[in-house]
C-alpha cells in the first residue's frame, strides 16, 4: 500500500499533506500559546519590557516546535514508506515520530525542554502501563493512583523538610500549599530545635489586653468579631517546638483546611469559565453549575484535607516525640496522600512521581552517584512522543483520552 491509501488518506500528494498538517498545527498551536503565555506573564508579574521584547518571540518559539512536531511526522512518514519499500506495524507510529520529535523539540527553547520531556515521559509510562495491563502482564492494584500519590508525597515532604531538599519552584510551590510555619528546622532535640515563642513582659501583656478587650461602644462589629477570633486562635494546646505561633495546634490545621479549600475550589471554578462564557447567551440556566459543581469541591477537598492532614499529623508528632524532625514529614505525607481519594487522579500522580524521579536523578548527579547524559532530555522526550504516537496508531484505547482529543484538534481530525 502507498502513503495515500493508509496515512495521509484526505490528498495523494506527500508534499501537500505534510504542508495541511503543519497548517492545522500551526493554526491550533498559536491559539494555545497565546492565552498561555499572556497568563503565565501576569502570573509571575512580568515587566513592560518583557511584553515589548520577549513575548511575541517566545510565543512563535513554541508554537514553531509543536508545529514541526506534526509536520514532521508526516514527512518521516512518507520517508520510511519509501526507503523501506512498505510499511510495518512499528514504523507507522514509532518510526516515523521519533526523529520527527528529536528534531522538533531542538526548535524549542531550552528552558521548555525539561518540562516537555517530563509531561511526555509521564504519559509514556501510563501508557505502557496500559499496554502491559492490556496484553495481561500485569494486574492494576486497586487505587492505585492513590497509593503512589501517598508515597510521592512522603518522600516529597521529606525532601521539603530535609536540608537543601527541595530548591525552585517544588520548594516555592509546597511552601504556598504548606504553609511557611512548616519550613524545615533541622531541629536535633527538644531543647535545641525547639525554640520557645518570643515572650511578652507583663507590663506589654496588659496593655495588649487593655488595648484589645472590645468596649461595648465605639467598636464595630467587624473589629469585635476580629477580636474574638484572634482570641480562640491564641488560647489552646501549643506545643513548643510548634512555629505557629499565632495560633493554637487545633486552629492551624482548620486555617489550613479552609485556605487551601478555597484555592482549590477557585481555581476549578477559573477552569470552567471559558466553557460558562461561551453558554452565557445560549443557556444560561448552566450559569449556576459554575458555581455549584461536584469537581469544585472535589478540588477544594483534596487539598484542603492534604494540608490539614499534614499539619495534624505533624503537631501530634510533635506532641509525642517532644522534638521537631524531617522524619515526621515522612509519615504526615504519607497519610496526607489518603487526600487524593476527594479527587483520584492518575495523571496527578504519575506527573508528580515522574517529578520526584527527576528530582532525585539530579541529587544523584549532585553527589556523583549516578552519570550525566548531556542530551538526555531531547533524547527521552523523543522516545515517550514516539510510544505514544504508536498508540494512537496502533491501539488508541491504551492512550490517556485527553492526549487523543489534542491529536485530533492539533491535526484538524486529520489524526
């Protein structure tokens, strides 16, 4: 058979269909990078310069590689039919996406490269995983997401708690969901780890309370409510290795619940208004679902309970053994894990675990335990584009839906 008859079935011509799908690619890709940069800009605060200089290029930087990608992998297509005289059952996916990706993502900037491999590497493993459940290789263990989800996060907060554990973004982000109070203090004993709290002189003790006691007139109902509140936090069991100073151990795990439930719960409610404003005018009555959606709350649940979890498990750790240790960070993440049952995905866990894979090769590189490889990262997301390009060739019901669905749209349905 010829390319026309079982690749590129909508035109005969080998050239004019490497050229649709780099239309249909370049076309899909920009409506993606735009909205995608303009968002991470305003996210990280980004400057008038970066707008003026450096926005439109990075823009047309990406949108050039996902381009190439699917172009690419129609002109090796075409290639290998001829230079092999037919086709074969592996050349149709794998044979033909590899160098098309090797030589796609070298168009792309260096800074993307690593989380491109990472994304891909991760899909890949799900979908050997799928594959080997599929050919009866392996048995899939019951909530099983959930249970890697819970190791991932024990040696996560481990590293987080660890000295120079964690650095960049993983820190960052863990210390925005944790809290500050949970940095690592690297504490030995009680007595040397365990500082106690700032003390106040009894002279500053009553002119607080003076100064905060609500009279019944002058004071609104706003500072009075403020009051009372600032009052229940501060009153209560504290252990002192225990660095929530303004609160009691019982009230810092409930702030934790409600913050981190709020994020949650904003954030899905964020992801669902393109859909909400494109039925604003043809049905309205979806507007409220919006709102009161069972994904919302799913979201605001699992890391509501993930914090709070965590912040239990580390204040009754702390209580018990009378010291403040990383080693605690291992069990609280652990059964903070058990969160990920509110909101059970498989995606989440084989990225984060893929993450931690990374994080932990690195360390090895560090400490010269394992080798470099200086191309590693084009090389690795070549072969993960690859298997999954011989999914979605060969047995697509082994590939994550999603990434079929972005197939089909990069490749106007072409795919």
């Amino acid at each position: 058979h010829n390319c026309y008859e079982i690749g590129h079935t909508w035109n005969p011509s080998c050239v004019q269909s490497a050229l649709d799908v780099s239309r249909s690619a370049l076309e899909v890709s920009f409506k993606i990078y735009v909205p995608l940069y303009l968002i991470a800009a305003v996210l990280r605060r980004r400057k008038k310069d970066y707008y003026l200089k450096r926005l439109i290029p990075e823009i047309l930087w990406s949108t050039s590689f996902l381009t190439a990608n699917g172009g690419l992998y129609i002109v090796f297509f075409c290639i290998l039919r001829k230079l092999l005289g037919g086709f074969y059952s592996w050349s149709l996916g794998f044979g033909s996406a590899l160098p098309a990706s090797y030589l796609a993502i070298l168009v792309e900037r260096k800074s993307r490269r690593g989380l491109l491999t990472i994304y891909m590497a991760n899909l890949a493993t799900e979908t050997l995983f799928r594959m080997a459940v599929t050919r009866g290789f392996v048995r899939p263990v019951k909530h099983g997401e959930v249970l890697l989800f819970c190791i991932t996060a024990s040696l996560y907060m481990f590293f987080f708690r660890s000295k120079d554990g964690l650095k960049g973004f993983a820190f960052s982000a863990l210390k925005f969901i944790i809290g500050k109070e949970e940095i690592p203090s690297h504490a030995v004993t009680a007595e040397r780890g365990c500082p106690r709290p700032p003390e106040r002189t009894a002279g500053a003790g009553e002119a607080e309370g003076a100064a905060g006691r609500p009279e019944v007139s002058g004071r609104t109902l706003q500072a009075y409510t403020k009051h009372l509140l600032e009052s229940i936090c501060k009153k209560g069991p504290r252990h002192r290795c225990c660095k929530h100073y303004q609160d009691n151990c019982i009230s810092y795990c409930i702030k934790g619940f409600v913050r981190m439930f709020s994020v949650g719960y904003l954030i899905q409610c964020c992801l669902k208004v393109p859909s909400a404003f494109r039925q604003m005018f043809s049905k309205p009555s979806r507007i409220p679902s919006l709102f009161y959606n069972k994904e919302n709350f799913q979201l605001g649940a699992f890391l509501g309970s993930f914090v709070s979890i965590y912040k239990v498990t580390s204040c009754l750790l702390r209580w018990m053994r009378n010291i403040d240790d990383e080693l605690h960070a291992l069990i609280a993440g652990f059964l903070a894990g058990t969160s990920m049952f509110f909101y059970r995905s498989t995606t989440i866990s084989m990225y984060l675990f893929t993450k931690l894979m990374e994080t932990m090769y690195f360390k090895g590189i560090e400490a010269g335990r394992f080798p470099y490889f200086p191309h590693a990262d084009t090389v690795l997301y070549a072969i993960s584009t690859a298997i999954c390009f011989q999914a979605a060739v060969m047995e697509v019901q082994n590939l994550r839906p999603t990434y079929w669905k972005f197939l089909l749209r990069l490749t106007q349905g072409r795919y």
